[in-house]
C-alpha cells in the first residue's frame, strides 16, 4: 500500500504537539495538508513539516485519503461527516460532537460511508492499558472502581485559552478518558444516578455498570492541584489494580495511526475504539449533564 495520505483540521497546542508531527514521521502516513480558521497558525504547523495550507475544509478534503481532528469538538461532528460522506477515513478527538444529537448523526454518517473511524482515546493505544484490561479480565470479582483526574490545566498552560473546556469543563475533556477505561474494565456503563458539579469545575460522579458494580469518578481541570493528579483503579477480592501510565500521548497517538493503515488496508471498519465507541461516551456524557441539571 502506498502511504496513507492525511489531512490534518486544526492548528491549536495539541495539533502542534502531537498530531501533525506524528503524521509527518509516521512511515505508513503523508501529512498532506492543513486547514484552520487561522491561516497563519495553519501555516506554523504545516510548514516545517512540508505541508501545505489548505484554503477550505473542502479543499482539504479533497486531496486527502484520511483526515485528523483536532479542533473543538462542535467543530469536528459537522467537518467530520462532511469528511465521511467524501469517503475519508477519521482520526476524531473526543468527545465526538458538542451534544449527543450531532454524535449520533456523525456516527450514523460515518458507518453508512463504511470508512474508518478511530477515536483518539489516548490511553487505550498504551500497551501498559492493554496488560492492565488483561489482568482485570484474568482476576475478575471486581466491586468497585474509582477514578480522580485533577489539575489546573484550564487556569494555566497550553490549553487554557481553551474556550469549550471552560464553558465544559473536565466532563468532556478528560471525562471521556475516565469513562472509558472504567467502562473497559467493569462492564458497560448504563447510568449516571449521581453527577454533581460544584465550582469551580469540580465533578462527582457515580455509575453504574450492567455488571452490576458502582464506580465513581472526580474530575477537574479547574484545580490549583501541583502536581495533578490521574488516577484509575479497580477494586475487588482480588484486592486493587491501579492503571499506572507511562506511554507518552505522541507514542499512544502513533499507535492509534498505525491501527487506522491496518485498518484501511484490510478494509476494516470496527474496532475498540471506533466511532461506536465514541457514541458510547458521549451518551454516558449526555446522561452526566442532564442529571446534573435536575
């Protein structure tokens, strides 16, 4: 197969960090293109990397096989299904749109164009998140799980120019990373019976699993927390399993590149982490903020 050739929407911290070059070394992958509102910030990520800026997300779209996101999430869902419908591959940021409406039209997009579409669930591509399902799977009797993901990265740093992760909060930013892996570990999330949000941006959550265990989850990017925290842990007669992380968010999104040219390749369209998987999260979000609101 000749390499995969990749369209990158967004030109932010996190585009500059670890999407466009990651694209550009990756062996299987061309990074064609970039588009961004702003045509200079475009320009800083795309050129040192030889890329070109894109006029428009259609012209973008136009000249690549695959497109990545990295862009607010209102954003993405609508560039996105106009990316499926072209018959382009995705590499989608969570959660998958704004609102549960916009993900379950990007997701029925995504499959009625049978194209891949991962979603970039940063520790899922962490081989050390692999071994830590597998031995959760190899114990089992697990009773309960708790996650705590605390920090200041809306006060201060990269991202805290962020305007959707003020107006959201951590619910939607690191909150699809929580949900997951608890949903991973324990069973399928079913309901939220408790969400409560206190200021500033501070999370509590219970869930519950169609296993039948209760988890709960803290979560805040609004928290003079040094140094933050990010923890998961199972709990059982086993005793605990905690996730201990150390692959880097490059390396993860390097794995998940690779799984998307596999996937194109073998013309297969499931996977763990595929746009179900992103509508998954994103109704456990919408069930989170609708039982905050009662």
């Amino acid at each position: 197969m000749t390499r995969l050739r990749v369209g990158l929407v967004g030109a932010g911290p996190w585009a500059g960090m670890v999407h466009a070059p990651v694209l550009a070394e990756h062996p299987d992958i061309q990074l064609v293109s970039v588009w961004a509102r702003r045509p200079e910030a475009a320009e800083q990520v795309a050129g040192p990397l030889g890329a070109v800026v894109a006029a428009d997300p259609d012209e973008l779209i136009g000249s690549v096989d695959a497109v990545a996101f990295a862009v607010p999430p209102t954003i993405q869902a609508e560039l996105a299904a106009r990316a499926a419908r072209a018959g382009r591959h995705l590499i989608l940021e969570k959660p998958l749109a704004g609102d549960l409406a916009a993900a379950i039209e990007l997701a029925r997009v995504v499959e009625q164009a049978e194209v891949a579409a991962l979603v970039m669930l940063t520790a899922r591509f962490a081989p050390e998140t692999e071994a830590w399902l597998a031995e959760a799977e190899r114990r089992g009797g697990w009773l309960a799980g708790d996650a705590r993901w605390l920090n200041d990265a809306a006060l201060a740093g990269p991202f805290s120019g962020s305007p959707w992760r003020k107006e959201r909060g951590a619910l939607l930013d690191v909150g699809p990373h929580v949900l997951d892996l608890l949903d991973a570990g324990l069973g399928r999330i079913v309901d939220v019976p408790v969400a409560h949000r206190t200021e500033p941006d501070l999370w509590h959550l219970v869930l519950s699993h169609e296993t039948g265990v209760t988890s709960t989850a803290t979560l805040s990017l609004q928290l003079p927390v040094s140094p933050g925290l990010a923890r998961i842990s199972l709990a059982g007669k086993h005793g605990e399993l905690p996730l201990e992380r150390s692959t880097s968010a490059a390396d993860s999104f390097r794995a998940l590149c690779s799984e998307l040219v596999a996937m194109v390749e073998e013309k297969r369209w499931e996977h763990p982490c595929d746009v179900r998987r992103g509508l998954h999260l994103q109704q456990v979000l919408d069930m989170a903020e609708q039982r905050a609101l009662r």
